[in-house]
C-alpha cells in the first residue's frame, strides 16, 4: 500500500477517537480506532521498509516513477504525521488515564513488539 494511504488511513482512525474521546468515551470504548490507527502507523514504517530494500523480484522490474526526493518527502511526511498523532494520543491517554496509564500503553506495545519479533 502506498504511504499516502496509509498516512489517510492512520489520519481518519486518528480523528474518530479524538471524537469519541472528546464526546466522553473511555479509551478503553475507543480500541477498534486505537487498533486501526496502530496498525497504519506500523504499515508506514513497513511501506518505507520495503520501498527502500525492494526484494528480489521488484528489484527485477521497472522501478517506482517517484524521484528519490519525491519518495523522501512522501515518506518524511508520514513520519511527521504519526509522530503528531502519536503525541496527541498521548496527551488523551494521560488525560483520561493519569501518567501510569501512557506508561502501561508503552509497556504493552513493547511487550507486544518483543513477542512478534520472536
């Protein structure tokens, strides 16, 4: 999937939990978002990953039509743009959940990470 979409994708599921926060729902009632959101912002990294070490196969057919700066910009800006979200998601969990709350959502993420890397 392309990174624009991807940055499209992250940016929708990023602004329907700030609405439901901010029309009072737990973020425990936000999850379905919170996932979605998650998983783009993952597939950001990734698409960048795969654009840069193409395997064998697209390395064998034409390449991407984008310039070198194109592909930079595009892939800069979706960086930026999870980083912004990933801020504000913060500043929600810590208002709805206190400090100890944006520290169990980072122990849960590395703990998920370090068991998909097993």
């Amino acid at each position: 999937m392309e990174i624009v979409t991807l940055v499209a994708t992250a940016s929708a599921a990023f602004k329907g939990l700030k609405q439901l926060v901010e029309a009072g729902r737990e973020i425990e009632d936000c999850m379905s978002q919170l996932s979605t959101w998650a998983t783009a912002v993952a597939d950001i990294d990734k698409a960048a990953e795969l654009k840069r070490k193409p395997s064998l196969f697209k390395s064998l057919i034409p390449k991407d039509s984008k310039s070198i700066q194109a592909q930079a910009m595009d892939e800069f800006a979706a960086k930026k743009a999870a980083q912004k979200q990933r801020d504000e998601l913060r500043q929600l969990i810590q208002y709805t959940q206190g400090k100890h709350g944006w520290e169990q959502f980072l122990a849960l993420e590395s703990e998920i990470r370090k068991k998909r890397r097993q």
